[in-house]
C-alpha cells in the first residue's frame, strides 16, 4: 500500500478498569497490522506501557505530544494526561471515568480536525462517565450533539446490518418516542449510508413492528397500522425500497433478514437482542448518519474478565477494519458524485513519515 494512504485511525481508550486497554493492544500486536494504517492511541504513554507489562503483549509504543508527530509504522500513543494512574480491574470509577472523557474529548477534537480520518472508540461505563461535561447515555448521543448529522445506531456483521428507531429509551418510553417524524428521519438515514457507506446502489431495508405481532390488528396495540403501515408505504411511494412492518419475533429465526440489506428494529432489545445471538463477539456497533466515522466493538467493559487476560479483540479488531472500510467506501461515493473521471481525492497525511 501507498504510504500516502494510509489511513490514520484515532482509538478513544475508554473505561482503564475495563478490557479496552488489553483489546486495544491485542488487537495492534502483531506488527504486519500496521501495514493497513496509521494507529494513534488517545491515553497516556505510562498507563499503556504499565497495560503492555501487564498483559505480556510484545509491541512497541511511541509516546507524542502533538498530532503533527505522528508516525507511520508505529503504535502512536498520544499524551492525553501526564499524571499517573492507579488501575483497579473492574471497579467502577467516577476518576477512571473522568480519563475516559479527557480521551473522548481529544480524540473527537483531533477527529474534527482532521488529524485522524476515523475514530474507534473503546467501551466506556454508562455510569462512572457522567458528569458536567458527559451527560449522555452513551457514545452515539453525545457524537451526535458533537458532529454534523443525524445519528443513528447500526450495529454490522458482514451482510447483517440492524438499526434502531430508538436506541438507549426505556422501555416504557418506547412507543411516545416513535412519531412520523422519527420513523422517515431513521429510515431516509439508514438508506443513505447504505448508499455512502457500503456501496449498495438500491438497498433494500426490512422494518420490524412496534407491537408483538404487528398488534393483531388492534388487539395488542394500534401503532403498526395507524402509524408505521402509512409511512412505510409513502416511502416505498417516493422509491426507497422499505418493507414491513414484520413481526420481530420470527424474522430472525426464518432467516428472513438475509433478504435485505439492512433490519431496523423499534427500540434496543428488540434488534440487539437476535443481533448479538447471531455475532456476539464479532459484531460492530457503527454510527451511522454523521459526518466522520466512528465504531467501536459489539461489547461493554466486561468488568467481570476485566485484568484476567482472556478478553477476546475480534469485535474491537472489525470495529477497526470496518471503519477503514467505511471511510473508503465515503471517498469513493464522494469521487463518483463529484466527478466520475478523477481517480483520487485522498489527502496526503500532514503527519511525519517514518524516515
């Protein structure tokens, strides 16, 4: 590959009490990996190398102070704080969440500045993260106030792709949440990145129901046929290829999904739930809808393997390669869009090449 391609990849550390750190460094252990992009780690050089001791992984790290000196070639580590750090494996902590933001904030800068092209974030905790500065339930809220856009949670494996009309509501809360509005918002968004972010020219996109079985027809509920039925059909009416509603409890077990392009599913256990049955572990949750891109693995902080070496990198590694993919695919839609006759529009890296 063409050095001047490289993609710079900006990986958010997250929870440190968490497995991110071990499946950060897993994942960029063998060297061959850094042939595909440029690494840059927002931590601390001393906490990563105290995670590289702990975890007997065989790599080497290259501490920065500034984006401009990242290095092609190396595991760049960028100096998000200077003091020292004091881990407690799968302790939840108000400190160690405040770590989490500080590289959540400078990886998002850089990203906004263009000094890293994607962002993989690292889980955090829901709960030790929130404070003044982080008041969201998760990473796709506070992306979405952060960047252009309108996001949307879509989680990919492969051909599977599952979104979400609502994501992080409670239950109870679900059905105020769907309105006209929210339902074309989320359906035009899906299709669009469908468009942009994978290349399929005419997708194909499956709504599951609101109700158990679609609502019998008013007996469990009346939103399938007086709000989502109406809808689907002025959408398929304008040639967006959206069908259902389908009654979510055996779309997935008939292997109705592989008909389409994309499923998306009224609220969160109803399309996570068969989601990560189907690829626990090597999934990808991607957020989709906005103007840079951003994933980051189908897991939390598994406080409960966290220190134990055994927390599998596969889900972080897709995170990392599927961002690759998925900024590719945007440049190539954006050359064919603007001008079908230039082959490149891939900026050269403002960064230091390895000498």
């Amino acid at each position: 590959m063409n050095k001047q391609n490289k993609i710079v990849v900006g990986i958010s550390i997250g929870d440190l009490n968490g497995i991110g750190s071990e499946i950060v460094l897993k994942t960029l252990q063998d060297p061959r990996i850094l042939d595909f992009f440029t690494p840059v780690i927002f931590a601390s050089l001393e906490i990563m190398n105290f995670f590289k001791k702990y975890y007997h992984i065989d790599c080497n790290l290259f501490g920065i102070d500034k984006l401009e000196s990242i290095q092609e070639k190396k595991i760049n580590v960028f100096n998000t704080w200077k003091e020292s750090v004091t881990i407690n494996f799968g302790k939840e902590s108000p400190k160690i969440g405040s770590y989490a933001i500080k590289a959540l904030n400078a990886s998002l800068a850089a990203l906004k500045d263009n000094k890293i092209d994607v962002l993989v974030t690292a889980p955090i905790n829901k709960s030790n993260i929130q404070s003044k500065d982080f008041n969201f339930p998760g990473h796709t809220d506070f992306l979405n106030k952060e960047l252009e856009g309108e996001s949307l949670m879509l989680m990919i494996k492969d051909s599977l792709r599952v979104g979400l009309l609502t994501d992080h509501v409670a239950v109870k809360d679900v059905s105020k949440k769907i309105t006209k509005e929210v339902i074309e918002k989320k359906i035009r968004t899906i299709k669009d990145s469908l468009i942009k972010d994978f290349g399929i020219r005419k997708p194909k996109i499956a709504v599951l129901g609101i109700n158990p079985h679609n609502g019998d027809h008013g007996v469990i509920g009346s939103e399938d046929d007086t709000l989502l039925r109406p809808v689907l059909q002025n959408l398929f009416n304008e040639g967006i290829l959206v069908y259902g509603p389908y009654a979510a409890d055996s779309f997935f077990g008939s292997g109705n999904y592989e008909s389409f392009d994309a499923v998306i599913a009224s609220y969160h256990d109803q399309g996570l739930v068969p989601f990560k049955t189907l690829s626990f572990g090597k999934g990808v949750n991607y957020t989709a809808g906005l103007n840079k891109v951003r994933t980051s693995p189908d897991h939390g902080t598994a406080f409960d393997i966290a220190g134990k070496n055994i927390a599998d990198h596969a889900s972080f590694k897709a995170a990392v390669f599927n961002a690759i993919d998925i900024f590719k695919k945007r440049e190539e839609h954006q050359i064919l869009s603007n001008d079908p006759l230039k082959t490149s529009t891939y900026k050269k890296p403002f960064y230091k090449k390895k000498q």
